[in-house]
C-alpha cells in the first residue's frame, strides 16, 4: 500500500507570514515572560497570538512586528490583571518560574533573553502595574521608541513618557545598581557553593554582605519564609545547617538561571530548589530561592 501523498504546501505568501512569526516568536516569547513570570502562561500568549494571526487579514498588516507585539502585550496586561488575585492570595513571597537551560536557544533568542532577564529584576518588576510594566519593558527593554509604546497600549505618548519616568525610578530604587561581568559572578558563586558544600560558618559568612536579604518562594507547598530574612547569622546556619541536618546528602550544581549564573540543590539526590545571588561582585548582596515544586517542573528533578 502507497503512503499517502504530503499535504499541499502553503502557497508563497502564507509561507511568507509564517516565516515572519517563526522569526519573532522568541521576541514575542521574552516580552510574555518578562510580564508574567510563568513560562507556560508566556508561552499560551504566545499561543493565543499565533491563533489571531493565522486567522487575521494579512493584507491589511503594515508590520508584523509591531502588529504581533501588540497583540502578545496586550494580552499578557489581560493575563496579568486576571493573575492579581491569585498573587495577592499566595502564601508566602511570589518569585517568577525560574528558566534554567533554555531550550532550543539561537544567537538571536539567546540575545533576546539575555537582557535583563534576572529573578532579581523580574521580582522588582512585580511591584509594578500590569500597563506600567508593559511600558517600561518595551521602552527601557525592548528599545521600543514612545510613539510605538503608545500605539501598543493604546494611550497618549505623554502618558507613557510618566508610566516609563514612575516605573524607572522605582526600580532604580529597589534594583540593585552594580554590573558585574558574568565570569566574576560565576566565580563567587562557584566559591558560596564550595562553602555551602561544606558546611563551614565562617567561610560561608565571609562572602556575604552584611546587609543582604533572602527570598524564598515555598507557595505553600513546601516550607518557606513568610518574611524575607536579613539576619546573616541566620542566614550562615539555614547553608551550615543542611550538613548538619543532611550529612552527604546535599548536593550543589551550578545552571545558568535566568541568563545567570545560579545553582541548584539536591537533598538525598532530589531537587530541593533553585537559586540565583545578586553579588556586587565581591560579596552576595541576595539570595532568590524557588522551592514551589510547581514551578520546577522544567527543572532536572534528580541527580
């Protein structure tokens, strides 16, 4: 029996727009996470945009770009709005879904995730409105000028300029302000390990701030802090103290989270969480710790 014959192929210009969203698709899939946080609510908007432009008039399309950001910025203000209640209600701190080992990463979407993309920045960007952060993401972001955040948002190109001035001054404000080269960052990271791994107080202590702050995000599901920790002596024994509690059972392997360097950890050969550091280059300055099980699906789960 002869196999059946290929299905007919799209005639040239319906192959033309399909290039074109295959070409903004990591684009479209790095403004959708930078808004919500969540890689599989990103990627439905991403989903959900590709279903509209498949069914739209193309003819009528002046820019593909500009026509599927809106429509993937649009939607992702929609999804966030529908979010407030259930981040409000979530017990405990609400960190973003971590992406560890991005798959299926090209030059040009590895460039689009690269810039600012941190948990750390992401958890700023949480105290933002669901308009003010599209603003301020296609702006200082994504290099959008005004007159097209304000076509996206569908407001006055005033109106933007003061959404993206609030938004940019509140993260100057709660961001940390040090660049640090990414081998510099790995560096202290691979050494935090090393003292994590071994359990010594003094070690550990000695490449943290004084004023550094720890976030842990349980949701509920896993034990968690409901506050954010400061003390650095606490801080030193909750490291030392897994040793202690778990002798040989505690295990550290660094992964680029997030388009940073950050480590995960294994207790008794299972995930246990994920962590990112903000280090000005000397010293970690905080600590993110994502231990909701829902959120480290993605996540090699063992060993």
């Amino acid at each position: 029996m002869s196999a059946p014959p290929p299905p007919p192929s799209p005639p040239p210009e319906e192959q033309t727009f399909l290039r074109a969203f295959a070409a903004l698709r990591p684009r479209l899939f790095a403004i959708a996470y930078r808004m919500l946080g969540v890689r599989a609510d990103a990627e439905d908007v991403v989903q959900d945009a590709w279903l509209r432009w498949d069914r739209t008039e193309h003819a009528g399309v002046q820019s593909a770009e500009a026509w599927l950001v809106t429509v993937v910025t649009r939607l992702s203000i929609d999804r966030l709005r529908a979010a407030k209640a259930e981040r409000e209600a979530y017990i405990g701190w609400w960190l973003p879904e971590p992406l560890v080992e991005l798959d299926e990463r090209t030059p040009e979407s590895a460039a689009e995730m690269a810039s600012d993309l941190s948990v750390a920045f992401l958890w700023v960007l949480e105290r933002l409105g669901p308009e003010e952060r599209a603003a301020f993401l296609l702006r200082q972001v994504f290099d959008h000028d005004y007159a097209e955040v304000a076509e996206v948002l569908g407001k006055s190109e005033a109106s933007c300029r003061q959404m993206v001035h609030r938004a940019a001054e509140r993260v100057r404000q709660e961001r940390p302000r040090f660049t640090v080269p990414k081998e510099a960052h790995g560096s202290l990271l691979a050494r935090f390990m090393d003292a994590a791994r071994s359990g010594e107080r003094d070690a550990i202590k000695a490449l943290l701030a004084e004023s550094i702050e720890l976030v842990g995000d349980g949701g509920g599901k896993v034990p968690s802090f409901m506050e954010i920790v400061r003390d650095i002596d606490r801080i030193v024994e909750l490291y030392a103290g897994m040793v202690d509690k778990f002798p040989g059972q505690v295990a550290y392997r660094a992964a680029t989270i997030n388009g940073e360097p950050g480590f995960l950890r294994y207790v008794a050969g299972k995930l246990e969480s994920v962590q990112c550091i903000v280090t000005d280059g000397s010293r970690i300055l905080g600590i993110y710790a994502v231990r909701n099980p829902d959120k480290l699906a993605g996540v090699p789960q063992t060993l």
